[in-house]
C-alpha cells in the first residue's frame, strides 16, 4: 500500500503546483489586465494569435505572469510556435513616456478671461487642467523606405508615425503629442557607409509623390 501512496502524493502536488501556476495573481495583474481587457488587445485565441503582438504589448514586462488571467499562456506543445513568434518583438523597440496635456483645450471657450497675477515669491501650483498619460512609441530595428514605414505603421495600429531621412522608422501611439519623439533611435539603422552606398534613391523612396491628405495616417518626416 505504501508503494502507491507516494505516487499519489507526487502527483497530488505536481497537479497543485500547475493549478498555481496556472492561477490568476490578482493583486499583481488586476490593473494591466483590465486595461487590457478594456482595450480588447488580448481578445484572441492563442491559436491564431492574431492579437498576439498588442497582447504582449500591453502586459507588457508582467506578461509571464499575468498570461494566465487572459488565457494566453503558451501550452506545453504549442512553446515551439510561440518562441518563432516572439522574434518578431525583437524587430522594434517600444519606448512608454508620460506626456502633459491640458484638457481645458477641449473643453467650450468660456464668454471671460480669468487672469491671476503671480509673484515672485509665489509657489507654482499644479495646474487641476493638466493630466498625464502615457505616450508609446515604437522604433522598427532595421532601416526602411518611406512607404513601407508607412505601411509597417497602419499595421501595428498606429494613429501616426514618424519617418527620418536615415532610414528609421518611428510608429506612435494615439495618446502621444508633437509625433513622438524627435530623434532616430532605431537600433540597427542608419545603415553603414558601405551599404548606403549601394542603396539608390529608390530603394528609400522619399515620398514626395505621395498625397499627405489620406486621413489613414498622420506622417512626419525629418
């Protein structure tokens, strides 16, 4: 009898340790996870994982441990699909930043002015008009023509993007002012020397053929 009982205790344990693991850390995920349900970024099936990348995106460095609460956690025989997909992420670089924006910009013009005269001596007040939220910008690894940022851009859902003349693509996000941020931070882009002088004119495609009037996108070019 003792030899199937510690079998049975094994086994016990090893389906209590997956149960944990396989639990949702509500204190931890609870947050992230109904921004990201609110956003609907990870309402796919893992399967197809069409929303694979957004999901990722959202969850952000909590992904391993909050897959779990959206039911994206890889299985056992689908690791090898999984891993071939995370090399994509590896493509472009996402940088978070808190920007300022002044609400009552939005709000109806108001029949007066209200001016408020400070001294010197006066302390800044925070302004109650201004909030913060986060701005997302993604910055694609490798050089590309002005089309293709374009296009690569409208694909990850971007509402503009941002195009510099050495090739490097910027992609920004909706909640982000004055077209991200104003510098090429593409990590293997510009290309060297020897490269760029392989390249023709054509192969970066400048754009100034194309019609900036299309309301699919706002570009930027530097």
């Amino acid at each position: 009898m003792l030899k199937w009982l510690i079998p049975t205790v094994v086994l016990i344990g090893a389906l209590l340790i997956i149960d944990q693991a396989e639990t949702c850390n509500e204190a931890v995920c609870g947050s992230v996870v109904s921004k990201c349900l609110l956003t609907k970024s990870c309402n796919c099936d893992l399967k197809n994982c069409t929303c694979c990348k957004d999901c990722f995106n959202c969850l952000s460095y909590l992904y391993s441990e909050c897959c779990s609460c959206v039911d994206m956690c890889p299985k056992p025989n689908d690791t090898g699909s999984v891993l071939s997909k995370k090399v994509s992420y590896n493509r472009w670089n996402s940088i978070i930043f808190p920007v300022d924006i002044d609400i009552s910009q939005f709000e109806p013009k108001k029949d007066y002015i209200k001016l408020q005269m400070q001294g010197a001596e006066q302390e800044v007040v925070p302004k109650p008009n201004v909030i913060t939220i986060n701005c997302t910008v993604a910055f694609w690894s490798q050089c590309m023509s002005w089309s293709k940022c374009k296009t690569s851009c409208l694909s990850m859902g971007s509402s503009s993007y941002r195009w510099f003349h050495d090739g490097c693509c910027e992609c920004i996000g909706q909640n982000c002012i004055n077209f991200g941020i104003d510098e090429s931070r593409c990590s293997e882009c510009p290309l060297k020397d020897e490269v760029l002088e392989e390249l023709t004119e054509d192969d970066f495609d400048y754009g100034e053929d194309e019609d900036y009037s299309d309301n699919e996108m706002d570009p930027k070019m530097d």
